[in-house]
C-alpha cells in the first residue's frame, strides 16, 4: 500500500508538472497572438493615419490651384518693337505686373511730327524719342521712358520695301526669342493695318505685335514691346491708337 501511495503521488506530481506546462505553452502562445493582433492594429492606425493626411494634402493642393487659377491677372494687349534688320530690337522691361492696370491720363501727352513722312504719334510727357535710323531703314524712331536709358518698347519704321519683305524681315528679326503667332488686321485712325502677332519663348505677358501699313510706295510699321508692367502695356496700347498720317 505504500508503493501504491507513492506511485499515486507521483502521478498526481508529473500531471501537475504537464499540465503547468501546457499552460505555459498555450498562454505564451495566446500572448504571442494579443502581441501580434496589438501590432497589426497599430499598423492600421499608422496607415489610416497617413491615408488621411494625404487626402487632405490633396485637397488643400486642389483648393490652392483652384484659387490661384481664379485670381490670375491679365494686362493689356500692346504691340512690339518695329525694329528688323534696321533698328535694334528694344530690351524688355522687367517690373512686376500689378493687379491691374491703371488707365493713363493721355490730356497732357506730347505730339511726334514727321513733315517728311507725313505721320504723327502722341506719347506721355515724361517719355522722350531719339533717332534710332539705321541698316535700310530710310527713317526710325524710337519712344522711351525718360528713366529707362534708351529702350525703345515703342518705334516707328519708315522702309522703300513691300509689304511681304518687311514681313518676312520682321519674322527673322524676332525669331530668337518669340515665335510667330499668327496675323491678323487692325484699323488704326481710319487706316488699315496688318498685325503680326507673336508669342513669348519665355513669357506670354512680353509678347509683341507689329502694325504695319504701305503708303506712297513706303513700308511702315509701329511695334511695341511689351513689358511685365501691366501700366507699361496699357500707355503702349494708348500710344498705337494715336497713329495716324498726316496727309
């Protein structure tokens, strides 16, 4: 009966001994599986995060193009130089374009005559002019600012030419940093003119137009140069509509 005592204790000691370790195994195994759950539900929360910043990364974008788009100014159209082979094309300006354009004050302007080519033009009287003839122009003149040091974003070009030369001449001039647009016709003081119409390389708001009219076998054309100053521009449109012959 002893042994038999014993035997059982023994039993009762090993299955004790098991079953702790089955326990052991399987609660570090359920503790292993809640570790593993907690990670992944981090992960989750992390991604679900990060998806919701870049949402609304993408909708404060489109919100801000959206705006930008809305709040872009435009400036007047002007024209450019008129300088081909003859006359030096004039340095554009670089001033930041304002909101918009205030319309200048034209009642005090001077007048330009030419008694020998028979035309006029008004400018603001704090521009000047300067003769700027040369190559087989037989007459040009250049009207400036009296601050900007002889740039000439407006001229007038007097050739012995035909209309299709002086075009193709003005084309060249141009080429290096504009390309040709398109021409179109304007009326200027009862005269008709042809336009070209370029486009800026680098910028849309410094692309010139050239007004050019045959007269007594005689070429002549006005251009303007845009500036980035949407008040530049909007002069240089006001100078082009003073254009007229005077005879």
């Amino acid at each position: 009966m002893k042994n038999a005592g014993s035997t059982i204790i023994s039993l009762i000691v090993v299955a004790a001994i098991v079953g702790g370790g089955t326990y052991y195994v399987v609660n570090t195994k359920i503790s292993a599986q809640k570790n593993d759950f907690s990670n992944q539900v981090g992960d989750l929360k992390s991604k679900l995060s990060s998806l919701e910043a870049n949402t609304n990364k993408v909708a404060n974008d489109l919100k801000s193009q959206q705006n930008s788009s809305g709040s872009t100014a435009t400036s007047d159209t002007a024209a450019s130089t008129g300088s081909t082979a003859a006359a030096p094309t004039p340095t554009q300006a670089s001033t930041a374009t304002p909101s918009s354009a205030t319309p200048p004050k034209t009642t005090d302007w001077k007048s330009f005559s030419s008694s020998r080519y028979a035309y006029t033009v008004k400018y603001p009287k704090d521009w000047t002019y300067k003769d700027i003839t040369g190559g087989s122009s037989m007459n040009a003149t250049g009207f400036y600012p009296q601050t900007a040091k002889e740039t000439f974003p407006f001229s007038v070009v007097i050739e012995k030419s035909n209309l299709d030369y002086s075009i193709a001449q003005i084309k060249k001039a141009y080429a290096q940093d504009y390309s040709y647009k398109d021409k179109s016709t304007a009326e200027v003081n009862s005269t008709a003119f042809t336009v070209l119409n370029f486009s800026g390389k680098t910028s849309a708001a410094t692309a010139p137009q050239v007004y050019l009219a045959t007269k007594d076998d005689l070429v002549y054309h006005f251009a303007i140069n845009n500036s980035n100053d949407a008040n530049v521009n909007a002069i240089l449109s006001e100078i082009a509509k003073t254009f007229q012959f005077s005879k």
